[in-house]
C-alpha cells in the first residue's frame, strides 16, 4: 500500500507528466531527427569540436552506439570529421553547415509549435508560466557538485 501523495509529492508528479507529455507531443508534431541524434548535435554545436569517446560519455551512451549515431548523421551530411591534433589515431566532430541548419530549423518548428499552444492559454496563465520560468530553469540546473 503507498502512502497518500503529498503537496510536494503532487506538483512533482504533475509537473513530470506535463513536462514529459509537452515535450513529447512537440517532438511528434516536429517529425525531428532521432533524440539521440538531435542531442548528440546540440552536445556537439556546445562543446565540440569532440571525440566519439566524449560525446558518448555526455550522452550516456556506449562508444558503439555513438558510433552508430554519427554514421547516421555523416551519412545526412550533418556532421563533418577531422583529425585530432593532439592524437593521429583521433577523430573530432564537427557540425557541418547542414547541421548547423538542420538545428536552427528543427528549434525553429518548435518554438512555432510551442508558441501556437501558448497562444491558446489566457493573458493570466501565461502570465503564470511567465513568472515560473526562473524555477523551472532553476529545475535545469545541474546543483553544485560537493568537491567544487
């Protein structure tokens, strides 16, 4: 038997249903590259140029599956590869300029999706969801790591 939920208990629950069903529904309507290819772009285009090695670590991934990803996005042209200077039996990857543009266009559709439910609140609910922004980026954040 679980216990009754709590108020803290409740708004968690809702919040992840309503976050996870929003950002499912804008990705659906979006028709996007796969989510591990999108993220693996947006994790190269904000710390590359980066290894396969180092991409897969930051998206928790194995090496052979990032492997995979990168073949599927250098077979779209979305990605470009170069060696590594600092080690000959290195690759680094590198947005191509279709990459660049496939993420501008996908981020694109999405704000445009996002905004067309946005428009269909009430001046005060979105004045809500205006003033819960600095929390719910605050929910983002990594917290402080102790050794920091």
């Amino acid at each position: 038997m679980t216990a009754p939920e709590t108020g803290d208990d409740l708004l968690a629950s809702r919040l992840r249903l309503a976050v996870g069903r929003l950002h499912r529904r804008i990705r659906l309507a979006s028709n996007d590259v796969p989510p591990l290819q999108l993220s693996t772009l947006a994790s190269i285009e904000l710390h590359g140029p980066l290894r396969l090695g180092e991409l897969a670590q930051r998206e928790a991934v194995s090496p052979p599956t990032m492997s995979r990803v990168l073949a599927a996005l250098d077979e779209r042209g979305l990605i470009a590869r170069a060696p590594d200077r600092s080690d000959a039996r290195s690759t680094r990857v590198t947005l191509s300029d279709a990459g660049r543009r496939a993420l501008a266009e996908i981020r694109g559709r999405r704000t445009a999706l996002l905004d067309a439910r946005l428009a269909r609140l009430d001046p005060d609910q979105r004045a809500a969801l205006r003033d819960a922004l600095p929390a719910l980026e605050a929910l983002v954040e990594d917290p402080p790591r102790p050794d920091a």
